[in-house]
C-alpha cells in the first residue's frame, strides 16, 4: 500500500514539474512574439520592457541550477 502512494507521489510532482514547464515556454514565446510585434512597430518602449522580462525568466532558471544557458 505504501509503494502505491510514493508512486501516485512521485506521478503528481512528475506531472506538476511538467506543468510548470509547459507554463514558463508558453511564457517565453508569448514574450517573444511580444518583442517582434513591438519591433516590427518601432515601440522601444515596449521591446525594452519585453526583453528586460525575457532576461529575467532567463536568469531564474540559470539561478536556479536549471536550464540550458540559453
């Protein structure tokens, strides 16, 4: 009975890791789509404020011992 537990356990925390992976990319390309729509209209304003977002989702994931690099 305890071995089912750890496994149900282990699917959850397997699935809400997926989750907030999928989250954060969806993020990321909501974000960038945002940047080359704020280029393609001249809007510095804009592709400051985005890229300033993008690089601080960046660092988090660097910061916290995840992520490529990229």
């Amino acid at each position: 009975m305890s071995v089912g537990i750890l496994i149900a356990v282990g699917l959850v925390l397997a699935l809400f890791w997926f989750t907030l992976a999928v989250v954060r990319r969806g993020r990321i390309a909501d974000l960038e789509h945002s940047y080359r729509l704020a280029c393609k209209k001249g809007d510095t304003a804009r592709e400051e404020q985005v890229e300033a977002e993008l690089r601080d989702i960046r660092a988090s994931r660097r910061g916290s011992g995840r992520g490529s690099g990229r």
